[in-house]
C-alpha cells in the first residue's frame, strides 16, 4: 500500500496564505495576512482544531482569487479543510441566507465565519473606515451572525 500524503503543516498553510495573499491589503489598508492571522487565531482561542485552523488561514484564498479552486481540491489538506474553505468561499450573486446556510451545513465552518466575523466587525478596525463603509460592513456582520445563529 501507498503511504497517505504527508499534509501540509499548519505553519505551512501559513507561509502558503501569506504569500498568496502578499500584495492584498484590508479595507483599512493593513497587509491582508493580519486577517488571516487574527482568524487563525480566533479559531484556536474558540477551541478549533488543526483542520479549522488551516481553513482559517486559507478561509479568503479562492473567494480573493488568490489561490485556485484546482490548488485547493489538489492540496495536501484534508476533505474538512477543504470543505470548511468552499463553504466559506461566497459566490457571485449568492444571497446571504444561501452563504449562512452552506457555512451552516458544513462541519467546523461556523466556528470559522465566527472567528472572521469576529475580527471583521472589531470596532478598532472598523473606527478607521469612512462612516458610510463602517456602517454599511456593521449591518453586513450583523445580518450573518443572525443568519448563523438560526
């Protein structure tokens, strides 16, 4: 028999978010991997495990067009991670009840949205935005906690 393939660490899922992610900035302007950093870390201090945590890290990738759906599937990542990023991954067009009840239906998701959502709506973060994008993002976060909590 085949060994299984040796997955990726979570350090590199990291190095791989980083640099897919390198010439991003936020709505704030800040490096988008401080992002990406603060979920990651909002998903371990929640008690996520490893698989949600590398999800965390890579939550953006495909939606930003950063890393390709194909790199995902071809990944050494396990089918969770996998699933946790698509199903946070929004689609075009796609109504924020459809998104709320993917992320619903997937296991470990919502731990992950809460940890983004969590981060997103830091009212630090949010005090830097013009007050029609602050208010705009605040009912945006509101709507998908309500959607998540259903």
């Amino acid at each position: 028999m085949d060994p299984s393939p040796q997955l990726l660490t979570l350090a590199e899922v990291e190095t791989v978010a980083r640099t897919a992610h390198a010439d991003q900035r936020d709505k704030a302007g800040r490096p988008y991997a401080e992002h990406l950093s603060a979920v990651a870390e909002g998903v371990r201090a929640r008690g996520g495990d490893d698989e949600q945590i590398a999800a965390a890290w890579l939550h953006d990738a495909v939606e930003d067009d950063a890393l390709t759906e194909r790199w995902l599937r071809e990944a050494a990542l396990t089918s969770r991670t996998k699933d946790i990023v698509l199903a946070l991954t929004k689609r075009a067009g796609e109504p924020p009840e459809a998104y709320a009840r993917r992320i619903l239906a997937t296991p470990g998701a919502r731990l992950v949205k809460e940890a983004d959502l969590a981060h997103n709506a830091d009212p630090d973060r949010l005090a830097v935005l013009d007050p029609t994008t602050r208010a705009r993002l605040t009912e945006k976060y509101t709507v998908m906690r309500a959607l998540l909590r259903r």
